[in-house]
C-alpha cells in the first residue's frame, strides 16, 4: 500500500512533458497547490489555472476546499474509501451532494 501511495504523491506532484519542451502543456496537473498562502496569491494561482483552461489545457487539481472545486472544476470525482463514489458536473452540484459521497451517505448508481 506505501508503495502504491508513493507511486501517486509521485505523480501529483509531477507534470506532463511534451515532447518538445517549448510547446504548450496538454495536461496540468496540482496538488493542493495553495495550501499555506496568503489569501492574493491563492487568487492569483486560481487565476492562471483558468487562463489554462480557456487556452484548452486539461487541468487536474486535487484539493479539499469544496468551494474552490466548485469555482474552479468542470467534473469532480469523488473518492470514499479509495473508490471513485461519485463524477458531479462542478456547475451544478452543491457542496452538500459532494460532502455526501465523500462520507459515502449517497453512493454511485451504476447502471
């Protein structure tokens, strides 16, 4: 198991190269990419992770923050028990519907 979470820190933590290392990212990916700063540079860092976003870039953010994800996320997944419990459309769910499958009191209807 410490392996397999190591093996994950290892990817959060990293980025995706291209190829040519001057062409644009395709992938972002963050890891509680605000934890301890000051309120203006975690609203700075929002912010270039939406210019992202505009310019086509798929950006993966992992934080706890609910009304951060549902400001900045498109799709959330939802983990309970290290299962996925849950993918929300981020415009129209609601902290409580995410906090729910996060405590696994609603769980995935699978068809």
């Amino acid at each position: 198991m410490l392996d397999r979470l190591g093996r994950l820190q290892a990817l959060a933590n990293s980025y995706v190269e291209t190829e040519d290392s001057s062409a644009d990212p395709i992938v972002l990916m963050t890891a509680y990419a605000v934890r301890g700063l000051d309120i203006n540079t975690s609203y700075t860092i929002y912010h270039l992770l939406n210019e992202q976003k505009k310019k086509g870039v798929a950006v993966i953010y992992v934080g706890e923050d609910l009304d951060v994800l549902l400001e900045l996320c498109d799709r959330i997944v939802v983990l309970c028990g290290g299962k996925v419990n849950g993918i929300l459309d981020g415009r129209k769910t609601t902290k409580e519907e995410v906090g729910n499958r996060m405590t696994n009191l609603v769980k995935e209807v699978k068809a």
